[in-house]
C-alpha cells in the first residue's frame, strides 16, 4: 500500500513547507526539461541535479532522501514526538515527488490530447516559465493565436486541501488576468467535468 495517502503526514508537510516549490526541487520543471521516462530516471534526475550543475539550470536542494529527513525531523516540533519511522517518511516523499509528479504529467498529456479531440479549431498546448511556475497553470487554451484561457489540472482531492492552499492558488492565477478553468480528475484518472470546461470555453 502507498504510503502516499495525504492525511497527518500530508498537513505536515503542507504546514512546514518541506514540498514548497522553492525549497526542495522545481520537480514538474525538471520533467519538463528532461522528461524521464520512468520512476527510477525521475529519482536519478532528483539527485542529480542536487549533486551536479546541470545546463538546464535547475537546482534541487537536496534527495528524495533529504526530503523525506526533513519531514521525519518535523515531527518532534509539531507532535512532539515521532508517530512514523525515517522509511515511511522517506516513502512518503518518493512518492509525493517522483510517483505523484510523474502521473501529473500523464494526466495534463491526456488533458491535452481530450481537449483537442473535443475543441477543434483550439490549440491546446503546455503552459511555461513564469506562467507555469508562478501563476500555477498547467495548459493554455488559446485560438487564432490568442490566448483564452488557462487551465488547471487537479485531482479531486485538490478541493479538500487547506483552505490557504486553494486561495494561494487563485491568486496566482488572477496575476495572468484572464480566465483560469479547473479541470478535475478521480482517483481513476478519469476527467469529472471535462464537458463543462469544453462548454465553458467555447463561451469565452
């Protein structure tokens, strides 16, 4: 069983900001750049780019390892004591940065290939730089070379996150000044309202 299933250990990494995209490593960026193929490249990539100056430019802060010390050592300052073992915070953390981020991009690729079949005449296509990184949008909807919208792809259970966390998202997004649409999916990757955001968009 994956030891990814959000709860404790997923607030205290929220709360102690071990994951923040500044702290540890720009993970959707590095994919991106080097786009890995499997778990064990991304983890490799995870490392390498801690250990190594790498031309992309892109610096992790540590390894899947260090990340998962850091969440392990929270523990005591939150709880006061420890409630989960090194292993199972270090499992934990592989699987929020390497499984999680690698099905991220899957999910955003089938968003891509759904919403093309369903918006013809639309170019759909993957945000970048600051839009993607700052501004938290992972697809851009644009037609005639204009742009239209933004979308974000988020599993379900993105909705029952703190509430700052959504907030924090929002406002990245009104920076962008247009339309930012949330395409949600189940835990069997499955799109819930793919229908209503081709809808919604062809109003824009």
């Amino acid at each position: 069983m994956s030891a990814y299933t959000g709860g404790e250990l997923n607030k205290l990494n929220g709360d102690y900001g071990i994951s923040a995209p500044y702290k540890p490593v720009p993970v959707m960026k590095l994919i991106k750049n080097h786009r890995p193929k499997s778990k064990d490249e991304l983890y490799e990539q995870i490392k390498f780019h801690f250990e190594n100056e790498c031309p992309c430019g892109i610096r992790s802060q540590g390894t899947v390892e260090d990340f998962g010390r850091n969440l392990f050592n929270s523990q005591k300052a939150a709880w006061g004591k420890e409630k989960y073992t090194l292993q199972e915070c270090i499992q934990w953390e592989y699987d929020l940065f390497v499984i999680q981020s690698l099905k991220g991009t899957l999910i955003e690729e089938k968003a891509i290939t759904l919403l093309s079949e369903k918006l013809g005449g639309y170019k759909i296509s993957e945000a970048e730089g600051f839009v993607d990184e700052e501004l938290r949008i992972d697809l851009i909807i644009s037609k005639n070379a204009l742009d239209i919208c933004g979308i974000q792809v988020k599993p379900l259970t993105f909705k029952l996150m703190r509430a700052g966390v959504i907030i924090f998202n929002r406002q990245a997004n009104s920076k962008w000044g247009k339309t930012v649409l949330y395409l949600y999916y189940d835990d069997k990757e499955n799109f819930i309202d793919l229908n209503e955001i081709v809808e919604r968009i062809k109003k824009l």
